[in-house]
C-alpha cells in the first residue's frame, strides 16, 4: 500500500468523538503522514524482497545470491581480460614495466599504490624503427642508434653522443651539441622510421623523451620536435611543429607529443625529428637527453617498444580487450550455478547453456553395430561416453539501464558455457565442442 492509504487507516483507527479534527490539511493529519510513509516504505522493501527472492529478477541482492553460490569464479568471472601482446607501463614507482600477453595493466594512484582501473588501449603501431636507441655508442663523434641520423647540416656544429642508458626504465642517449654556427639551418635527430604511410585528413602522433642535461640553449633559436609530411617519393612537402625549448626535472616527465592531422593532399609519407636552429655566428654547448621516439597514427598512446630490444620495424601492441558482465549474465549465472546442482540430462545441459545467453544443439553417440546402416558412422565402445555441444562461434552482449556505468554498451565474446557444461558433465562423460 502507498503512504495515502496507510493514513487512511490510521485516521480510521482513532477513537471517536469531535474531539481528534480528521480533517485534510489538519494538524493530526499532517502528523500522522510522517508514519503513514514509513509504513509505506516498510511494505516497499517487503515486495522488493519477495522480488529478490527469484535470481531470475534479483537487483540488489545479486551480490548476495552471487556470494550464497560461490560466485565469480574461473568459468563464471565478473570481468575478464585479453591482450594478444605484450605491452608497456609505468608502475607505482614510475618506472617503465613490461607486462606480458592478456596481462593487464594496473593503473597507479598519486601515492604509488596500485588501483583496480585497468588501461584500456586499442591496437597501435609505433612506425620508429628502433625506438630504444640499440647500437649507440658514446665516442667522439660515437655511434649513432641503429637507423637513426644525427646531422650538423654543414653549419660548423658538432655532434657526439656522451651517454647511453636508462632513466625511470626509458632507455635513452644523450647527444652533445657545441661548435660555432656558420649558418641557421638546423641540426637535428632523426629516428628512421619503417614507412609509415600517411593521406590527407589523417591524425598522426609524434613523441619523443627530451630533456636537457648540460649546458644550454644559448644561441640556438627553435629547438623543436617536428612532425613531416612526404610525398610517397619521399619529396619534402611541410611540416609541424612544437617547442621543446623549456627544460623539464625529470627525464619521466620530459614526453614532448604533438599531435596533427595532415593537410597536404599530396602527402604519402609522414616522420619525426628533432631539430635545433642555431643563430648565425653563435656558439652553442648543448647536452640533450633523447629517447623512445614513437609515431603513431590517431591520438597518443601508452609507449610501443618491441619485447626484444634489438628487433629493428615498426611494432604494434594489440588491442586492450576487457569484458565486463552485464547484470542479465550474473543473473543467468546464478540460475545456471542452480541448475548445475540437479541431474545433468541433455536437456539440463541445454537449458544451462541457454540460461548463458547460447543456444547449442546436443548429440549422443552410440557404438556401431551390425544392426546399424552401412551409412553410421564406425565408433567404438567409449564413444557411448561422449556427447557433442555445438553453438555459435560469438555473442554479441549489450548494454542495459541495469548494468553500471563501466560495463560497454557493446561486447563480443565466445559462449560462456564451455567451462560450465565441463563442470557440470558427469566424471565418465567426455564433452566435445564444436563452434559455427
């Protein structure tokens, strides 16, 4: 009943006489609307209750009925995770981790302490070629990093490479640049890159660690990184540009990314630089730390390095896939755990299958005989053990005004029902699974 009907009553209940003002609006009535609606809300959660007690209608007490039957577990989890590659990621201590295939990664919080959200990325490629600087060498001038070019332009500076390890995880080298400029045009860094074809309209990413160690900036004009844009006969057409000019503290904090989207229509073939503009006549004494050049194609992402540092091409991270269950399959897992306790027929094990959201066909075998066509197929005796499942190969699980804000509107996925069925088979029984 509604708190109106409640108040009715309790009206109705008072003693006799003229004396108690019944009136709507009176002063009696208004006090008594205050227990009419909590009598009311006492009746609500009663039926929601009697609604709770069937799994098949269950919202709040899901987790409850869950927990009674022994859920999540390893053939009914709430949430699941794949990659088909390794990637990379930066731990609590903000150091540069690799995680392995279908391993997620965690994301930190400000005080290093590992959170439940997971990073989600879709697939990538870093098109630089050797993104960890393998085969530097330091030396006067050194070795440059397998790939790359370092270049002075003809303009009177110098270049050697001073340094090479790793800071934070980031492998990197550091590259000195001094000498008296005898002209403005640049001297840079290029990482060489595996074609990275590009057309008009297109985003692409640029990024690279850069921060400098020793002396300074003095006398050079745009120390910046550079986005390019080719024709696909490698003919120069334009370029973006950002400033790296401002030193950074840490070489973890010093990602410089620039983001664009092509413009020249003739453009086949996009690539990165750093390059620093000297004035005419100055003289410059510059140490830059340089590392993990990445160009990618959309928006930035996590950083793309190969699993062995000494492969040379481009490397791409498969795509980040997280299923989250929907409230419709905890509840369908929940009726199927109870199924799972009575006599595993056929037909039960089709209703498991279907209370999972799949529709699978069951066929029994039975051992040839002679009584059999010549058509029957030739099985021996522990064939009468055997049963074949079959079903689709993918179901395709939306979202609903249930399910919380995390679970994807759309989410495509193999049937549950595998592990559940192998469970619920009896021990002498060999299940077979077969998929469209």
């Amino acid at each position: 009943m509604d708190s109106s009907a409640y108040l009715s009553q309790l009206l109705a209940l008072l003693p006799p006489g003229d004396a108690l003002a019944r009136e709507p609006g009176s002063k009696l009535e208004r006090l008594l609307s205050v227990p009419a609606a909590e009598l009311a809300r006492v009746d609500g959660r009663v039926e929601a209750l009697l609604a709770e007690s069937d799994p098949a209608r269950t919202a709040e007490m899901l987790a409850d009925w869950e927990r009674a039957l022994g859920l999540p577990d390893e053939c009914y989890p709430n949430e699941s995770f794949s990659r088909a590659s390794r990637a990379w990621y930066f731990d609590g201590a903000g150091v540069l981790r690799e995680a392995a295939v279908d391993e997620p990664r965690y994301l930190f919080d400000a005080n290093g302490q590992r959170t439940e959200a997971v990073l989600v990325e879709g697939a990538a490629t870093n098109f630089i070629s050797n993104p960890a600087c393998v085969g530097a060498v330091p030396g006067t001038p050194g070795t440059v990093p397998l790939g790359w070019s370092l270049n002075n332009n003809g303009q009177g500076l110098n270049w050697s490479i001073t340094g090479v390890g790793t800071e934070s995880g980031i492998p990197y080298m550091d590259v000195r640049f001094s000498g008296t400029s005898s002209g403005t045009n640049p001297s840079g860094i290029t990482p060489q890159l595996f074609a990275a074809p590009a057309a008009v309209g297109e985003e692409w990413t640029a990024s690279f660690y850069i921060r400098r160690i020793a002396g300074s900036l003095t006398g050079i004009n745009l120390p910046g990184l550079f986005l390019r844009e080719f024709t696909t006969g490698a003919a120069f057409l334009s370029q973006f540009f950002l400033n790296v000019a401002s030193d950074v503290g840490t070489f973890l904090a010093s990602r410089r990314i620039l983001t664009a989207t092509v413009a020249n229509a003739s453009t086949g073939l996009v690539d990165l630089s750093l390059q620093l503009f000297p004035l005419a006549g100055a003289t410059v004494d510059v140490t830059l730390r340089v590392g993990l050049p990445q160009l990618e194609k959309g928006s930035v992402t996590s950083l793309i390095l190969p699993s062995a540092p000494a492969t040379i091409g481009p490397t791409t991270r498969a795509a980040d896939i997280r299923f989250i269950a929907t409230t419709q399959e905890r509840r369908a897992r929940v009726l199927a755990r109870l199924i799972e306790r009575f006599e595993p027929t056929p037909a039960a094990i089709i209703g498991l299958a279907a209370r999972l959201g799949d529709t699978v066909t069951l066929t029994e075998f039975t051992p040839h005989d002679c009584e059999d066509a010549c058509e029957a197929p030739l099985l021996d005796e522990p064939w009468a053990h055997a049963f074949q499942v079959a079903g689709g190969a993918q179901l395709v699980v939306e979202f609903t005004c249930e399910d919380g804000c995390e679970t994807p509107l759309s989410q495509w996925r193999t049937g549950a029902y595998e592990c559940a069925i192998r469970r619920f088979a009896p021990a002498h029984t060999v299940p077979i699974f077969t998929y469209a």
